[in-house]
C-alpha cells in the first residue's frame, strides 16, 4: 500500500480487487495515534462538511490521477444503507400483499432460462396492466398464506402447491388470454445447454460447417460423416443429434455451439392460470365458442346413451324415450287389427308402398323360378 500526502489529507489505496475496494480516509495529525510509518493521525469519515470542494468531485480528480485505481469514499451521506434481509422480507410481503389487494387474476409462469434483459422487456410490455413479481418460491408462499390469513380469502392457498420450480406471479386486470399471448412474444434464440431437456428434434442439416480439419476428431466421435471441401468441414448427411424428450449431452452442446446453432427459445411459459378461486391450464384460456359446443354436445350424447341404456329417464332422453315408445305401439298395431289415427296414416303409406315394392321385386322373383 501507498500513502500519498496532500493538504494534511492522505490517500490510502490499492489496485482494484472485487471482494475488497479501496477506501479514502481524511486524516488529520491532531489526534496522538500513529501509523507504521509512525505518522501521528485521526481517522475520519469524508463527510460534506469536512471537505471545501464536492467530495464526488475530489473522487473523481483522484480516480481520474490514479488511472486503474477503484476508490470508494466512506461517509455516511454518500452511501445509500443496504437493507438487511429480515426488511427485504418485509418489504417484499407488503409488495405482495398490495398485489393481491389490486388484482383478482395471476398466471404462474415458468422462468426456466430467462434472462433478466427478457424480464426488463416483458416488464415494459406488460406495464400498465400487468406486474411481473418475481422471487424465491419460500417467499411467494409465505407471503399468501399471511395474506390469506389476515384477510380470510382462503381461495388463495389453491396457488401454493403450484408454485414449485423457477416460476413467477403475473398479476393482471386484462384477458388472461391476451396476456399470456403477449408474454409468449418474447422469446430470445439460445444455445442448447447441457443437461436440458430437448423440447423438438434437433437436426443438422448437412452442409459446410465452416470449420477448420482439426475438428474431424470431434466430428468422429459423434459418429457424424464428413469430409474436408475447401479447407472445411463438411457434414454429408442429415444428422439427428437430440431427439424430443431427450437430455442435450455436453458433446451434443459443445457441437451446437461450435456450428453457432441456438435451437431453442426461451420465455415465460404460463404454467397456470388463477381466477375467482379457481387454477386451472392454461389450454383453457384458447377454447373457442365453437370448442365448447362441440364439449357440451359430447356430454349430452353421453348422458343420452347411458340414460338409455340403463333405462333411466333424464331431460336429455325424454325425446327419445318417447319415439321409442311410439315405435312400439306402432309394431303392435301393424301386427294385430288395433289402430289409432297416428297408425292409420302409416298403414295407408305402407299399402302405397307395397305396389311399388312388389313392381321391383318382379323380375327377382322370376330369377329365382328360372334357377
């Protein structure tokens, strides 16, 4: 370490290290305490008053003469308290609490790979509608069970056992569907990390890969064909490196990333969905009118079918049941001499018909004679 004197004032400093930065002190030889260089001083904090000119200024004159130096000034009145962790709690849970107080409508998303520069976007796109409240999942979860507790809404610990994983709260007044569209926007090309799940098939097409020979090696041992055209290598067939489903291995990423390959996108993907007590897929936000007649329709013939079946009279099989009904009545009168006006009118039209029927069964008739 340096000592430099300027004004009764000395400088202490030291080359820039990261866990530990360099600090200026404001002596004064008035105090009986002495240094190992047995220089007699006072150490105190910089402070406004202490200094003529503006402290900030000073720092800068001296980073500015000791050029690769880091300097921090230690006074109380220029550097902001940091908050210990038993207030970033509380100020969290009061945060979260205001949320739910504000809105009725959140999406879980998940947050896997999700770089805080897409956070930032999303947050802007978002605003004015929306907040995105990210934090650890302990976090989330105390913080709703205290607010349901002091606020009787129990509805709320229906989200506790979702929020599991790197995951997030969207709070929203607008369409949960428009929201998650909106959300889905942001998707940012990233390379194929180790140990990641592959959600497609990965696919080298084949082709030059730019590469210089001293590469084939690696090439070999991912039993990948290839040859060397125009000082590259090059791949001679289609290669189907990761299938869905499957883990990227360390060889399979290193590849991708030497071909500058990002197969995949990464965003907020909304898990869940919760309104008026209720969390349910996020499938549900894309149904159409037409998607829940035709469900409806489903669930009528189901009934129907069961109904009949079992001979349990519903709604939905009372038609049925009566034509049914009528259907048997009408055998009967057909079979015996008894009629009624509605059995009459089906006998005059079977006698019309069996003119026309016994005209077309004629030459069948004849055929079988001949034989």
């Amino acid at each position: 370490m340096r000592t430099m004197l300027m004004n009764q004032t000395a400088l202490e400093f030291r080359p820039y290290d990261p866990l530990q930065r360099l600090t200026l002190h404001h002596r004064t030889h008035s105090q009986d305490t002495a240094d190992a260089n047995g220089i007699k001083h006072a150490d105190c904090r910089v402070t406004a008053n202490s200094l003529s000119a503006s402290p900030r200024g000073l720092a800068n004159r001296v980073l500015a003469f000791f050029g690769g130096f880091s300097l921090k000034l230690h006074s109380s009145s220029l550097m902001a308290v940091k908050s210990s962790k038993a207030q970033k709690k509380v100020e969290y849970q009061k945060k979260m609490c205001r949320l739910l107080e504000e809105y009725s409508q959140i999406l879980i998303v998940g947050a896997d790979h999700v770089r805080s520069k897409q956070l930032q976007d999303i947050r802007r796109g978002v605003r004015g509608h929306s907040v995105v409240l990210m934090g650890k999942n302990t976090m989330m979860k105390r913080s709703l069970r205290l607010y349901a507790e002091s606020t009787g809404n129990m509805d709320l610990l229906t989200l506790v056992p979702f929020i599991v994983g790197k995951v997030g709260l969207i709070f929203t007044k607008g369409d949960l569907k428009e929201v998650s569209e909106e959300v889905s926007k942001y998707k940012v090309g990233g390379l194929a990390r180790a140990g990641v799940v592959s959600p497609i098939d990965i696919v080298i097409k084949p082709g030059s890969t730019g590469l210089d020979p001293s590469n084939t090696s690696f090439f070999q041992a991912l039993n990948i064909p290839t040859k060397i055209n125009k000082g590259a290598v090059e791949i001679l067939v289609p290669v189907e490196l990761v299938k869905k489903g499957e883990k990227v291995g360390t060889s399979e990423a290193t590849l991708l990333a030497k071909l500058d390959k990002k197969p995949f996108s990464y965003a907020l993907v909304v898990l869940f969905a919760y309104q008026n007590g209720s969390v349910f897929s996020p499938k549900a936000l894309h149904l159409t009118d037409q998607d829940l007649a035709d469900k409806f329709s489903g669930g009528v013939s189901m009934i129907v079918s069961l109904s009949l079946a079992i001979s349990y009279p519903t709604l939905a099989v009372a038609p049925h049941m009566f034509v049914n009904a009528y259907n048997n009545v009408l055998a009967v009168a057909m079979a015996t001499a008894y009629s009624f006006p509605q059995a009459q009118k089906v006998e005059e039209c079977l006698k019309e018909d069996e003119g026309k029927i016994a005209v077309a069964m004629a030459p069948v008739a004849a055929a079988k004679e001949e034989d």
